[in-house]
C-alpha cells in the first residue's frame, strides 16, 4: 500500500489496522530525519507499541532490512542516494529468494 505526505496519524493506523498483530518491527526510511523522527511518535500507542527502526538512505535501509528483517517498511520513495523504487525493487527480489 501507499501513503501520502502529510501523513495523518489516523491515516497511518488505518494502514497498519490490516495487518493486526502479525507487525511488530517498522523500518521508516526517509531522508528527513525530523519526518522520521514524527512518524516514530505517531506509532507510540499505550495499546499497540511497535519496535521502531530508523534509516535515512536507501543503502542504511537495505542494510536494517538485511540485519532486523522488519514485518513492515515505511519508505520514501525520493531518497537522495537511490530512488526508493529500487530499494523496493531489492526488498521484493529478496522476499521472493526466501
């Protein structure tokens, strides 16, 4: 699925609601460190706390996929060092290796 910036906090458990409990571990990939930073507090919940992962390029993202293997990843697809459709493009020929 997809979000738009600016993202709701609402928008963002609406997207996350489908997958229920099976998501605990979130990787935020994005350049902006203050929108990191935002979308961190946005899913601090007392009920539903998920382990936040942070990168900030597309090569920081490649590597906490390789090493945390994240349930779920929220990616900026306008990365500086690399378009985020080709981090995307690796983490699906990945997934589809497995």
């Amino acid at each position: 699925g997809y979000l738009t910036k600016p993202i709701t906090r609402e928008a963002l458990w609406d997207a996350l609601r489908p997958f229920g409990e099976q998501v605990d571990k979130v990787l935020i990939v994005d350049d902006d460190r203050d929108f990191v930073r935002l979308l961190g507090r946005m899913l601090e919940n007392p009920l539903r706390r998920y382990q936040v992962l942070r990168a900030y390029s597309a090569g920081e993202g490649m590597q906490m996929i390789e090493y945390h293997h994240p349930d779920l990843v929220l990616l900026d697809l306008a990365l500086p060092d690399e378009p985020g459709t080709e981090l995307l493009k690796c983490l699906r020929a990945s997934s589809a290796a497995a």
